[in-house]
C-alpha cells in the first residue's frame, strides 16, 4: 500500500474534526456531500478503512468496494437519480484527477453526462 497520509481532508470529516453533509453512514462507509459540486447532485462515498487510493485495496477489500458500490447504487436511488441515470467515478493517482489521497466514489447525476470524460 502507497503512504496513506492520515491528515487528509476525508480522514478528517470521518474523525468528524471538520464538518460535512452527510447522507449516509454505516460501519463500513460514510457519505457526503461534495464541496463544490459538479452536477445538481453531486455526493462522495468513502470506506472508514485508510485507503489511499483504489490501488491500494487488495482480495480482502473486495467486500468492502462491493459495498461501496451498492450504497453509491442505493444513494442514487434514494436522490432520484435511478430513472434518468447518473455516473459513478473513481478517480485514482495524478493522472486519473485524483486530488484527494483517500478512496472516494463520486456519484453524479441532475445533469447529462459527457463522453469521454475530460
Ligand atoms: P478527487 O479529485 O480527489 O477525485 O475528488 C475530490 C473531491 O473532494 C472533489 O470533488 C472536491 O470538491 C471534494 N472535496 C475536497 N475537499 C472537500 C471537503 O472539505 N468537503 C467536501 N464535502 N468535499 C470536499
């Protein structure tokens, strides 16, 4: 696993030392809002677990990012997002956008998406 820097911005919402909006929580994961939207609705779904990037999980996480997924899924539901669809992204590393050193998910929806991405 790459250094993982436990004073990142997401491990700090998670010890609750900065404040978020949250939209779910639960043993595993929490959710939240993100900061400076970029679609109507716009959240961000990250493990409690300390894992840098998508990289970093091994065989062991794989129940974990199923998780993720299926309360990203969950999430998109509950916003409205289901019927008219909504795109879930994993930015990993400098060139993938990356700009946060802790697993996140975005989940993005409100708005057409384009493809390819930028
Ligand atoms: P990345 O570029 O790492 O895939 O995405 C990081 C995301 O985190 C960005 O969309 C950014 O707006 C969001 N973000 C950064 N800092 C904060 C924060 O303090 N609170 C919230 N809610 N989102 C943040």
């Amino acid at each position: 696993m790459s250094g993982y820097d436990p004073n990142n911005v997401f491990a700090r919402i998670l010890r609750q030392e900065i404040p978020a909006r949250l939209v779910h929580e639960d043993e595993r994961c929490v959710a939240f809002r993100d900061i400076a939207p970029q679609a109507p609705t716009h959240l961000l779904v990250i493990p409690r677990k300390a894992l840098a990037r998508l990289g970093d999980a091994g065989p062991q996480d794989e129940g974990l990012l199923g998780h993720l997924l299926l309360v990203a899924a969950g999430l998109a539901r509950r916003e409205g997002l289901a019927d008219d669809g909504y795109r879930v992204v994993i930015n990993h590393g400098r060139r993938g956008g990356q700009a946060v050193s802790h697993l996140h998910l975005h989940v993005l929806g409100g708005r057409d998406m384009a493809w390819p991405p930028g």
